[in-house]
C-alpha cells in the first residue's frame, strides 16, 4: 500500500472534527486537527444549524494541514441525517439549514399518510417513522409557507451541501439520501409519488452518486484561502453511521452493530432490504451502505439522555463530571430500581432531563432517582436492557445467526455500559473504534483512491488501527430478571 493522507470531515449533532488519516507502511493512523461545537440556532421560535460556522471551522481544520505543508490527497465529508439546505438559482442557501429537533414537525406524519397512507410510505421506503424524516419535514415547511420551491434550484442534504461548499458541485450521495424517507430501497432512486404531496419535482434533487464517487476538486478561491491546492473531494459514505459501519471491525458477516453516541443505532448489514410487514411492525429502517448494502437497523434514543442530564446538572449547580467520575458513579449504585424507555417521546428535547426521567418513573410507578450516581445507573441499565429488545427483534428477521454485537462510536468508551449491554443480551461485545465515522469516512476515500480493494479489506484495515476490547457476558440470570421488570414496567411488548 502506497503512503496517503486524507482528511475526514466529521460533523454529528453536537460537535464537528477535522481529522487527519496517514496510511504509512500499509497501517493506518488519525489525528484530530480541531473539534469544534455543532449548537442548535433558535431564531424566531425556529430551530436552525448554522452550516456558515460549521464551514469557518472546517476550512481552519483544512488551514492546519496545510500549515504543515501536509500533501492531502484527497478529502469526505459524513454528516448526521435528515437535514437539508434549499439552494437558490444563484447557487447561493435560502436560509440556514432547518434542524431535526425543531418541532415544527410534531403530528406531520399523520397529515401527510392522509395522502399516501402510512403502510405504503413505509412499503415504498422502509423506512422507520421518525416525525423529523427529511419527508416531514418538507411537508412541515410547505404546511408553514417557509419554501417557495419554484424559487428553489436544488436541495441538498447535509454532506452534500459542505461538499457543495467546498466544490461548486452538486450531489446527492445514497447513504444520505437514504435517511430521507425520500428513497426507494430497491432502485435507490428517489421515488416520485412521495414528492406528489409536496408539489416538488424530482429534478429539484441533484443526482445519486455511491460512496466512492469523485465529486470534484476544491473550489479555486477555497484552496488559496486555507492554503491548499485543487484537492478531489470524494463522496464517502455520506450518513455518519453509514461511514461508522464500513469501519466495523469484522472478520465475517454474523454480527451486528450499534454506533454508539448521542443516538444509538442498532442493526445488521444485510446485502438486500428487508421490508416486510414484520419490519414494519417493528418500525425497523433500511438505510443504504457501502457497496449497495442496507443497514437494516432502528434507531434509539442513546447517550442524549446522559449528555441532557450533565448539562441541566451544571447548568443549576455548576457541577461537572469527567467520564471516569461518571463511570465510578454508575458502579456505585448497589441497587437499581429505576427504568426508563430511552425511546419515549418525554425525552425528545425535555426542559430538564432529570425532571422528564423523574416524571417517568413516578407516572410508571418505580423509584425516582435521588442521586446523580442513580440518574447515571438508571440511564445505562435502560439503555442496555432497550438494546436487548431490539436486538431479540433483529434476530427474528436476519438471515443468519448473530454471533456477537459491535460497538463502534464514542460509546465503545464506555466501560460500564459496554458490560452492561453484553450481560444483558448474553453476547459478546466487542468495543472499537471509537473513531469509527472518521475511520470509515478515510476507508472509503482509501478505495476510490485505489489504495485499498474491498470491503473487506477496508475493515481488516480497521481492525489493525484500532485496540478492541472484549467483553463476554455474566450474571445473565440476574440481567433476565431485569429485563422481565424492564419491559413491563416501560410498557414494551
């Protein structure tokens, strides 16, 4: 393998990296250049992401390697999903993109299965029903009159649209395009009869290009600005948990995976979409990857709880928690009494995490926590016992047997809620990368340049970058009994 050097731009919903890969003497090495906030914009009663200041602080990333006169040969971008910038004829943004926690969405759906109804939406898409789905969400700004589509030249999603950026050319990348609920899973194309509600041609759409795809090179005023020259910027896996699970560290196909982070996401890599009535019953979501893949997997409520918690904590008493301190306080708790279902629509965007996951226990009959120690214990055995349910669900439907469960993405950090998630689905677990979005992210970019074959060899690639840890299953009597309390005092079925 050749010597490369490729930077990944990594934005997720809370923070963003610019991350420098070196692959020298055929192993793999990353830096971080800078992080930097990802924060919601409330403007009006409206929420927004400001993708100017994400743009500032990804071409000072950029400017750091070219202040060490790194040769970069090529640079993806992978973001979260859903949300989209309109682009006016002059080639300039409409407005800041729209985020996905704005509740301009809330009780969309149901208004627009008056059109298609909500058993064909999915029949087309299989897509799982979330209110902030890219589809809502247009439905919701033509609801509101804050589109005039017929001024619009283009709509980009999110990966596409920094990609735009820093190019001039547009694109529509499938993995993203896939979170939509836009998309038909079988064609890959997005599927008309969807946008008929919404008065939107499908010409609006750039179009669909694979991970892999060479977009362009560095817009000329872009490259003198950070101090680099015309770099290729290549379409990776566009979707954040696209990226991670390229980077999955599997040495066969009987796995699954759960991206870990302030969502989790939970589900296997299947070679064709699963969409059966069982999946729609379940609301489970096929969501493309690399090499025409589906992630076919169901999104929960992850660390958001937690994140949620530390914040309302220091911002009433000023006090903070290094992960050490969190982790020690979650063992400390001998008992515990407290469950939630992370996925209960009170946790979406509560005023106070600890008041919503009080007012939870209490309206489900259990204990309130009383300590930060038993918020931060009740937090991790929910979240564990919920991977559980899913899980059991996804073993239904894969076509093979799943032989252990990946954990990739900052949670794989987790010591505690890493043996957790093992004693509770009675599997080995293996932890790493943390990195795992970036890491795909380079790994994509490495195949279209020809640096790596396959994939394959890209998660071989993976598994020498990276530590893993182990974590094999006990106590599983005791974590049986939990999970019989779990699910009948959350109500799940």
């Amino acid at each position: 393998m050749k010597d490369t050097a490729c930077i990944a731009i990594d934005l997720g919903a809370t923070s963003g990296r610019v991350i420098l890969a070196k692959m020298k003497h055929g192993r793999l090495e990353t830096e971080i250049l800078n992080r930097f906030p990802n924060v919601i914009k409330e403007i009006d009663g409206r929420c927004y992401w400001d993708i100017y200041s994400l743009f500032d602080s990804i071409k000072e990333g950029l400017n750091m390697a070219a202040s060490r006169r790194i040769a970069i040969d090529s640079i993806g971008v992978d973001t979260w999903g859903v949300d989209f910038v309109c682009v006016r004829p002059d080639g300039s943004f409409v407005s800041l993109p729209r985020a996905y926690r704005d509740p301009y969405t809330e009780g969309v759906p149901e208004q627009y299965f008056r059109h298609i109804p909500r058993e064909e939406v999915y029949r087309l898409t299989g897509i799982q029903f979330m209110n902030f789905n890219s589809l809502f969400q247009l439905y919701a700004m033509r609801l509101e009159g804050s589109i005039d589509i017929d001024g619009v030249r283009s709509i980009l999603f999110m990966p596409d649209a920094i990609s735009y950026l820093l190019t001039g050319k547009e694109v529509c990348e499938y993995t993203i395009l896939s979170t939509s609920q836009l998309m038909n899973p079988e064609t890959c194309r997005i599927e008309e009869r969807l946008l008929e509600p919404l008065h939107i041609p499908v010409e609006k759409f750039p179009p669909v290009v694979m991970p892999g795809r060479i977009i362009g090179n560095l817009r000329a005023d872009v490259a003198a600005e950070i101090g680099l020259s015309a770099i290729p910027v290549v379409a990776v896996a566009g979707h954040d948990t696209a990226s991670a699970v390229a980077a999955v560290p599997a040495s066969g196909r009987n796995f699954a995976y759960l991206s870990s982070g302030t969502w989790s996401l939970m589900g296997i890599e299947s070679e064709k979409p699963i969409v059966t009535d069982e999946a729609y019953r379940m609301n489970f979501t096929n969501e493309g990857g690399i090499d025409g893949t589906t992630r076919f997997l169901k999104n929960i409520t992850g660390l958001w709880l937690l994140e949620q918690c530390l914040k309302a904590w220091k911002n009433k008493s000023g006090v903070t928690y290094s992960y050490p301190q969190i982790v020690e306080m979650g063992q400390s708790v001998a008992t515990n009494e407290s469950y939630v279902d992370p996925d209960d629509a009170t946790f979406s965007n509560p005023v106070s995490m600890p008041e919503a996951i009080a007012d939870y226990c209490k309206s489900h009959h259990m204990a309130v926590p009383r300590t930060h120690a038993e918020y931060v214990r009740c937090i991790f055995e929910s979240l564990a016992l919920k991977y559980r349910f899913v899980l059991t669900r996804l073993q239904t439907v894969a076509s093979f047997p799943i032989e252990c469960l990946h954990i990739i993405g900052g949670g794989s950090q987790n010591d505690l809620l890493n043996r957790f998630t093992a004693n509770a689905i009675g599997l080995p677990v293996i932890a790493g990368p943390s990195e795992a979005t970036a890491l795909g992210n380079v790994l994509v970019q490495l195949r279209a340049l020809g640096v790596v074959a396959d994939r394959d060899s890209m998660r071989r690639l993976a598994a020498g970058a990276v530590s893993l840890q182990r974590y094999e299953p006990c106590d599983t009597e005791l974590w049986n009994e939990k999970y019989v309390i779990f699910k009948k005092k959350c109500n799940l079925l």
